[in-house]
C-alpha cells in the first residue's frame, strides 16, 4: 500500500549469517537508506547485532528452525516452512516484503521460492540468472543451476527473461540474446537448443536474437545476454571462477619470480588493485531465481557482508524496474499474438 | 616393420596451411629428428617450403582435394577420401603412419577418422581429449566436442581413455578422475552421470576415481582427468579460453591506467611474458581424438608453426607411451572380469 520498500532477509542462510547478513545490510542501508527489512532468525543472536540507528528499520522476526546447506530441496519444501529462509519468501507472498534475499541452501531456496511465490503466468520453469563481468562491461547469463535439462520452450523463457532482466539491471534498451552452443552453424547441438533458435529467429519477439554463441563469446560480452540450460551455465560460470583463480596465481607467481618483479609490482600495485576489483566475485554477487511471482535474490554461501550489501542492491534494483511487471507484460503481448510462440502458448500459462 | 617412426601430416588443413605445417614440421624435426613424415597436399605448393636438409624425412603425395572448414563431416565422409586429410588418415589405416596429425576441419577429421580406423575394441564412441593448464600444472580434459549427448558407459568409457591418455602424456603413475558435475553431492546432474558416478565408483576399475568435481576444480586442477560430454567440455574449455583473455584486457587496461603502472609493467615485462607463456594457447594445442585405431591429433585450425610442432609433439609422445595398446589392454582386463562394466561388456565390443 504505501511507497516504501521492504525486503525480507534469511538472517540465519550463509557460511558466516547472522553476522554477515546483519552487516551487509547496514552497509546496503547507507545507499538505499529507505528500505525496511523483516529479518527473519534467531532473535537472541540477531537482536544484539542490530546497531541503535537502524532499529527504525528493521523488524525482526524469531526462529528457531534453520535450512542447512546439506538440507534437500524436497526436506525444506517438506519441513521448511517455519525456518528463516521459509518465512523470509512467506513474506513476499503475503505482500508484506516486495522482495527477499538469502545466502543459504540454493536447491532448498528455488524449491520453496517455487512452491510458494508460484511461476509468473506464461513461465514453465524458473531460471537462475546473474551478471558476469565481460571485456565490453556486463552480461546477463542464465539458467545457472536450476534446470538441468531444458526443452526448447524453456530456452526461448530463459531468452524473454533475460532480455528483461537486462534491461532492468543493466539499463539496456535493446539487449542482444546468444544461445550458448558448441558452434555458431544451424546443425550444432542438441535439438532443445536447435529448436529454441528455430523459435527465437522465426517469431515476432520483438528481441534483437544475435544467434548461437560459444564459450569464449561469454567473457567476450559478443551478447548481453547468454542464455544456456542449467547445467552448462552452472558449469561455464564455475570454470570462469577457476581459471581467474588460475590467472591470479600465475600472476603472483611471476611478480615473486625477481626482484625487478617485485620493485614492478610495488609500483603498478594501485593500479592492478582496479583489476581485482573489476573481477572481484562480491561485485557480481546476487543472483536472481527469475521467472517467479516476487523478487527472490539468492547471494553466495561464502559471501561477506560487502557481497550481501550488492545482492540486496541487485534486489532493490529489480524492485525499482518493476521486473516482474515487465516480464508479465512480454508474455501477455506474446500470448496475445496471432501464432503465438510455443513457449507462451496459452496451454503453458495454464500449466504455470 | 622397421623402428622408424613416421606421422603422416594433413598439409592443407588450418587457416595457415600449408605455410604453417611445413614450418611446423621443421621446428618438430629439430626436437624429434628420427621421425618422417608423410606430407598429403597440393604438390606445387608443399614442395617449393620444404628444405632441402628435411628432404630424406619427408615424402611428399600429391592431391588435389582439400576438406574446407564448411565441409560437413557427412560430405566429408561421401567425398573426402581423396582429400589431403582422407588420404593422411588412410596412411595411417594402412600401416603407413603411426599417426595422423590435422589443424583441418574437427567434425570432417573425426567422421573420417571413425569410418577409416574404426573403434577400439571395448570402445563405444571415441572422444576429443587435450591437456589444460592448471594451478597445480597440468590436466586432461574429455570430451570437447565429439559427443553432444552421452551415456552412463560412454563417460566410463572416457575416464579408462582419459586415465591411459594421463599416464602416457603426463606421465602420472596413477592420475584421478573426477566427472564433472554442478554439486559433488550424489544426487546432483544427470541420469548419465549418476549412473557412471556409480559404476566408477563400484567396479573394480583399479581407477583413482575421485567422484564429482564442478567447474572451478578444473582450473584448480583438483583431479588429473576431468570426465565430461562433448557439450559441456567445449563451451568448459572455451569458456576458460574466454575468461584468461578478459583477464588479459583487464591487465592491459591496469598497466597503461598510470606512468607508475607502466613503469611497473617494464619492470616485471620478462616475469608478466612468463605467465603468457604458461597460459600460451599455442603449447596446449594438440588434441587427440582418443578411441580410435591409430593416433590422430587435432591441432588448432588458427594456430601457427610453433604451435603445430606442439601437436606433433602429442602425436610423437602418445605413439612412443603405446597410448591405444594400453587403452586395448585396460579394456580386455576389465572385459574378462566376472562382473565385468557395462561400458567394456562383450556386447559394445562387438558393436564397436
């Protein structure tokens, strides 16, 4: 009803919660000082956590119950429902939080989000999207995990909420699509992916389709938004994390190797500090279980309370553009169409 | 019959063919001069480039036809026999050449490769392996490509090849395995990837089977063979391709950011040339198609001479470890248990 913000937080999900939970979200309170947040955990832990200034904004909801990491999505989905994260997405479906954000259990997380929130009318399957840092500036990439095997209508989803997506986090007007494949001809890969790029070239989407994109095309920024089954996402996100790893630890070795390399390192020491921050993980961390009823943000297991504060900002952001509106939107007008496309064919939005 | 080595080289694949090959070939003579070669291509071109002191190693047979990087390997098949590759691959089937080495067409060299030489016994599907830099220093990755779609028994396949191919090529006693996943709790992936999980891990494989690893264990190097499909290892391995060359951009961008960054930059420019060197596309190129009767490496169509002489060198090394005898004894030792796996059971021998 009234135009101020709430997000909901699982206070108790994450390697280091509740501290880095209640951190990140004073730090998130200094550049978004007008949300209010429902914590949800335990009140004995949490309370005393809670600076004085910040009272006024949170309102702090006990539990007991915690999803652990090792807890499976069909155990939380059955048994979950009163632990931190289950009431943290409660609060989104009752209306009383525009958004929740969680650093616990992943699978247990799109479970329950999926179970309570709904899909939006015309998605099949929800997706896990992020932003991935690239030599052009940013892309979005998704699924990340969610679904391991896809039809072609679940990818031609992906691409209409990823453009969406884009459009709301990275301010493009138009964004590009790629279908991440194993080579940019026709005849490539499995046939889910042929047929989604059979779909997404021929319809009126009304999407600039770029096509089949490959590997190296994902640090290339060649699209704004790679669009890939959850498995291969999960995957080609991971490999990404390792070998900036690999390129770190080669670094480091050869600034050790001499003694000019180290009297070189001293002195472009500031600047190579940018290059750690350009590919720092905190700064791309909030990933986003798209395609449900509500703004579910999940951050990373490991984060600290600076990778908290960003994915509360990816949170308020999605919020702010109204995501979820324009996702509904795009499938409405899609529907709508004379032939519509497979993917928001009326059958489907019954079946969401 | 004799102890002399010969590789049959396919002169006309690669963007830089046949300039590239024969200067390939020369740098490879200076490491390897024992071995000939048998050089198929355009006569009037290969002749004039090759010198006169590697004219007793080399003999030089003529033909016309060449395999275009369009070429699909179903053309390849039906028409291709006379080309430069058919013809090098043919050596090889006819005991002419130990192995086979072509920066050409992947998908034409492997139909042509499959049809001529067959199947190893025991063996379902062959498979594209390569050695990957790692921060523990080097792996093996399969498939990259040959394989969109897999079962249970051809990842099973891939982890006895990819052993073999790490004991020869990287000379571990006994390398581990891992399959990669996107979770290394049991429950994660796919049906395929469960079973073959199951079946490495029950069977008397005298295997060093690590279990799941994901994405960022290959930079990591947490397992010496990294067991995946052909879709997921070549957007993997294209993917880290991608990201190494981001972080290369962003290095770039930090070292010309200030004077003191450029400075610093000279001063550490021979340590910095060091981790180029150990991230060098061009000293990982070579990949073998593994699974077939006869050696046949795959070398980078864009690559240059120094980096032909590297796939020559993986040719020279897998046929000197007797890579495909190893591979040939592992599955008839696995083959003649009482319980033997399904990916090595009489019936896939008969069928390959």
């Amino acid at each position: 009803m009234s135009e101020r913000l709430t997000l909901s937080l699982d206070a108790m999900g994450g390697d280091h919660a509740p501290h880095m939970v209640i951190e990140g979200m004073q730090i998130a309170h200094k550049r978004y000082p007008e949300v209010h947040y429902l914590l949800f955990g335990d009140e004995r832990r949490i309370a005393p956590l809670v600076p004085q200034e910040l009272r006024d904004r949170v309102t702090l909801r006990h539990t007991d119950q915690v999803i652990s990491g090792d807890t499976k999505p069909s155990q939380a989905v059955r048994a979950g429902r009163t632990s931190s994260m289950g009431l943290a997405i409660k609060a989104v479906k009752d209306g009383e939080a525009a958004g929740v954000v969680s650093a616990g259990n992943t699978g247990a997380l799109m479970a329950m989000a999926k179970l309570m929130l709904r899909t939006l009318p015309g998605i099949d399957r929800p997706a896990i999207a992020t932003m991935i840092p690239t030599v052009r500036g940013e892309s979005i990439m998704l699924d990340l995990g969610a679904n391991t095997e896809v039809q072609a209508n679940n990818l031609v989803e992906f691409a209409i909420m990823g453009e969406v997506f884009a459009r709301c986090l990275l301010g493009h007007v138009q964004p590009s699509i790629g279908l991440l494949n194993i080579g940019s001809e026709d005849l490539k890969g499995t046939d889910a992916l042929r047929e989604a790029h059979r779909i997404l070239r021929e319809h009126p989407l009304n999407m600039r389709f770029h096509g089949f994109v490959e590997g190296d095309d994902i640090g290339a920024g060649t699209v704004d938004v790679v669009v890939t089954d959850g498995f291969t996402g999960n995957v080609a996100l991971k490999t990404a994390e390792g070998t900036a790893k690999l390129y770190t630890k080669f670094l480091k070795d050869a600034f050790g190797s001499s003694l000019l390399a180290r009297i070189g390192y001293l002195l472009a020491k500031g600047a190579l500090a940018k290059v750690r921050q350009r590919t720092d993980p905190r700064r791309y961390n909030g990933a986003m279980l798209i395609g449900l009823n509500g703004i579910c943000v999940k951050s990373h297991g490991g984060t600290d309370a600076v990778g908290f504060a960003n994915a509360i900002g990816v949170a308020v952001d999605l919020i702010r553009n109204r995501l979820n509106d324009r996702i509904r939107e795009e499938c409405t007008r899609l529907a709508a169409q004379p032939d519509p496309v497979p993917a928001v064919a009326p059958s489907s939005v019954v079946s969401g």
